[in-house]
C-alpha cells in the first residue's frame, strides 16, 4: 500500500519537497557520472524517479529515461518533464530491453524493505546499465551513520500552506527497517486538514549494500553527496 504522498496527497506533493531542493545533488550526480563513464555519457535511466525534481536538474545534461511505480507522481513528473520519456513501473521487476549510459537509484530504493528487494532493485539497474556505463545508489541514511531525527517543514505555494512535522525514528533497532511519520497540516484556501503518513524505509549496513551491490555484477566505490551546510553523506557509485 502506498504512502498518501505518493496516492491522496500527491496536489501538495510540490509544498513537501519542492523541486530546487534537488540541485545540489543533481550537480554530485551528473559529475561523477561525468568522471568515470567513456566516452561521454549521454543516456539516462532513473529509477523510482517520483516527481521528477532531479530530473528537472539532469535533464539539462542527459537524455532522460524516468520511471517510477505511482501513476500519480508520475504525472507531476510529466507535466514539470515533458520533454522526458516516461515509463510506470517497478524497479524490483523492470526490464526495458536496453542499456543507459547512466543508471540513478535515489530516494525511492529506500521503499526496499528486505535484502532481497534490494537485490532485486541492484540487479534491475544492471541489466540496464551499458558495459562501461555506472550507476549511482542514494539510500536517505546507512545503519551506521542513523540517528532519530525530528523536522519542521513549511511551505505556501499558490494559495495553498503546508505546516508538518517529520519525524524519523527507529521502533525495532534489530530489524532492516525503520520509519518516517509525517504529521501534516494542510489548508487550502480557508479549510485546513489535518493528516497523519507513515513510511515504513529499508535500513541496511554499508557491508549489506557493498555485498548486494556486488552480487548484482557492480563494482563499487563510495561517492560524498553534499546535504548542505557543508555536510556530506557517503552513498555508492557503481561501475559495470
């Protein structure tokens, strides 16, 4: 069952995370893609692509392939990307039949749940991954590095306001999974709404991804992505 961001909320999608939010990351993404694909990479495969608020920033670069698993984010991604191609689907089962320069695995590998689902992600981005080519996997937080953390979020667009709360915690530290509880407000207009949405996040140790990612035919390396402030977090960069 999908999240209510990604079904009933997906209107005040744009008010949670707003597309210039991406930039600086899109920036990491296209450079080490840049760095280590020859010759020049061209071709791009995003998997679990939402919204397509990255997209909007590598599109500038490469030629766009974006997929994603709800139909409602799909089209917030094709009225903000329409000069992108744009495919529903599962990044567990998906096969396109053709390879990309550059394969992106981002926010929505955290839907991955078990070893198993994350294997079965690894190995969809491989066999869509041109020999030479590389992906990128960019979990939201590693086992390791974890920590409960709580956010206010606050956004006006439009004549609509979102006031929320996102709350990060760990209920059951022994298992591979932890959870985002978003506590929203929501008015639009003079009716205001209150909504509770939990997100249930696949948490894996660095050795589980290295060791998955291997399995699936990759050859990784970590990558720092920036998180602002002048902070960095290591996700995984992944040579076929």
């Amino acid at each position: 069952m999908q999240p209510l961001l990604y079904s009933e909320l997906v209107p005040w999608y744009s008010l949670v995370d707003p597309p210039e939010d991406h930039e600086d990351e899109a920036v990491c993404f296209q450079s080490a893609f840049e760095h280590i694909i020859s010759p020049r990479p061209q071709t791009l495969l995003e998997l679990g692509a939402g919204a397509g608020n990255t997209a909007l920033h590598l599109k500038r670069r490469f030629t766009c392939t974006l997929t994603d698993l709800s139909p409602g984010m799909q089209q917030l991604s094709r009225e903000q990307n329409p000069d992108c191609e744009h495919v529903l689907g599962d990044m567990r089962t998906l096969r396109l039949g053709r390879t990309f320069d550059a394969v992106l695995v981002h926010d929505a590998i955290c839907y991955m749940l078990t070893e198993e689902d994350l294997l079965a992600a690894a190995r969809t981005a491989f066999e869509h991954t041109r020999p030479g080519g590389a992906a990128i996997f960019a979990p939201d937080t590693l086992r390791e590095t974890f920590q409960d953390t709580t956010e206010t979020l606050e956004e006006d667009r439009g004549g609509r306001s979102m006031r929320g709360l996102m709350w990060t915690w760990d209920p059951h530290p022994e298992d591979s999974t932890y959870q985002v509880d978003f506590a929203f407000l929501l008015r639009d207009g003079d009716t205001v709404q209150a909504v509770h949405d939990r997100h249930v996040e696949g948490l894996f140790t660095r050795g589980t991804w290295d060791r998955v990612l291997t399995q699936a035919g990759f050859r990784v390396e970590p990558l720092k992505r920036p998180l602002g402030d002048g902070a960095f977090d290591d996700i995984f960069l992944c040579r076929r």
